[in-house]
C-alpha cells in the first residue's frame, strides 16, 4: 500500500475541486463529462480509458482526476493510474510518495496489491507513477501492461489513465490498444486547432476508440451562456 506523504509538497500541491466544492458549477461540469461518456459508451461497455492531449500542460491530470473522483461518487470502484511515466502529477494531487507505483508493477518488482494506494475519497485507488524509467513506451506497450489492465478491469468498474501529450511521444497511442477508450483534452485559447486535428489524427491512425473531447478552461462568461441553455 502506497504510504502517503507526511512533507509538505509545497508549490506542488493540487486541489481537486469534485472533490473540495461537489457543489460548484464546475463539479457540475465534470459530473456532465461523465454523463455524456456513459451515453457515448451505450453500446460498448467502457471500463478504461486514457486521457490526452495534442500538447504539454492542456489540463490532462487535472481532468483525469476530477473525472475519477466523479466516477467514485457515483458509487463505481475507480482506479486511477498515472501512465504518464515522463511528468507524472497524480501522486502530488493525491498526496501519495511515489516510492512505488505502475513502472514498478511493469518490471515484476511489486505487484499490483503490494503497489496500489487508497485515496481519501470512497471508492477510489490510485496507482501512481513510481520511479521515472527510462523506456516509457517499451513498458507501456509491453505484455506485463496488458496483463495489468486486464487485472485490474476485473477488479474495477472503471480504470483511468493519465497520460503524456500524444504528439510528442507515442506513449498514449500504445495505451490506445489496450483500453475502451480515448478522451482528447483540448485547453481553450492554448490549443492550436491544428494541433487538435493532428491530435485526433494521431490517435485514429491507431484505430483508438475516440469518445470526445472535453474542452478545458473556457471561458467563463461563455460556459455561462451555453449552461444556461442547457448546451
Ligand atoms: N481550467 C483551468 N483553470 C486553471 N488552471 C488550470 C486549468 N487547467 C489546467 N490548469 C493548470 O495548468 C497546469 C497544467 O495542468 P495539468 O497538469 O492538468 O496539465 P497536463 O496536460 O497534465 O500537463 P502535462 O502535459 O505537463 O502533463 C496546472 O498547474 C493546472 O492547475
Ligand atoms: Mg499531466
């Protein structure tokens, strides 16, 4: 079991907002996120997903989280898992030590229960990064990965991965063949809409299942105006 950190993390502490404010309207966003996922998905059960984005610091760990709070709120049993083995975050929102965590699983150092960690939020585990290794995409594409997701969709009804940028390392296109789904993170006004299009590009070229796209920080007078209308 992962121990959590008993040193401040300073600059790097996040807050999770579903998970502070349940109650604000963008708690209420996420909450949207995840209904509209579950009506995408109505045809084919998804139980994992990976979250992405064209580039750098568009709002992926932050989404993945929030979503896998949501998810736990409805009562499902959640694992998050840090993949993004080249800038991992999770352990700093969850307040984890990172000592242990999925690139340890991936090299038959620990197991996955040996390895995993509880959040203070009910129904939701979290596995973090562990040691930074240096060949990402060879152990995110390797059978250990496979056999790790297969393991814990038996024992989750949802597994969401965070991931790092999908132009600038194939890392989530790997991951893309292993899971039910994709998300694209798009971050407002930062996004180029070419990079977007790329981005989408780059993940169908892998014949990943695309559920959509959440648009990260819009504006707020705009996100008022479509909320009021129900869009
Ligand atoms: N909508 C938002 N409003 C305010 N701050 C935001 C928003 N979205 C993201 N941020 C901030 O931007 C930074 C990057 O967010 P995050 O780490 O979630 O992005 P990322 O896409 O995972 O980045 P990386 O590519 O480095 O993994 C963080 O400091 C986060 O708090
Ligand atoms: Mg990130």
């Amino acid at each position: 079991m992962a121990r959590k950190k008993q040193f401040n993390v300073g600059s790097k502490m996040r807050h999770l907002i579903t998970n502070i404010n349940p109650r604000s309207p963008i708690s209420e966003q996420y909450r949207t996120v995840r209904t509209n996922l579950q009506f995408a998905s109505v045809d084919n059960e998804v139980r994992s997903m990976l979250l992405t984005s064209a580039g750098p610091a568009e709002g992926k760990s932050m989404t993945t989280a929030n979503l896998a709070v949501v998810y736990a709120q409805q009562g499902k049993k959640v694992l998050l898992v840090d993949a993004d083995l080249r800038k991992p975050t999770i352990h700093y929102t969850f307040r984890l030590d990172n000592l242990r965590g999925l690139s340890n699983i991936l090299v038959g150092e620990t197991t996955l229960e040996e390895t995993v960690g509880t959040s203070d939020i009910t129904n939701l585990d979290v596995i973090s990064c562990g040691p930074i290794p240096p060949n990402p995409s060879e152990l995110l594409g390797s059978r250990r990965m496979q056999a790790f997701i297969e393991t814990v969709k038996e024992k989750y009804d949802m597994v969401i991965f965070d991931m790092p940028p999908v132009l600038a390392v194939t890392d989530a296109k790997i991951l893309a063949n292993y899971v039910d789904g994709a998300i694209l993170v798009v971050r407002s006004k930062k996004t180029e809409n070419e990079a977007a299009k790329q981005a989408l590009e780059a993940l169908e070229s892998v014949h990943a299942n695309v559920l959509g796209v959440v648009l990260n920080d819009r504006d707020k007078k705009e996100a008022n105006y479509y909320y009021y209308y129900g869009s």
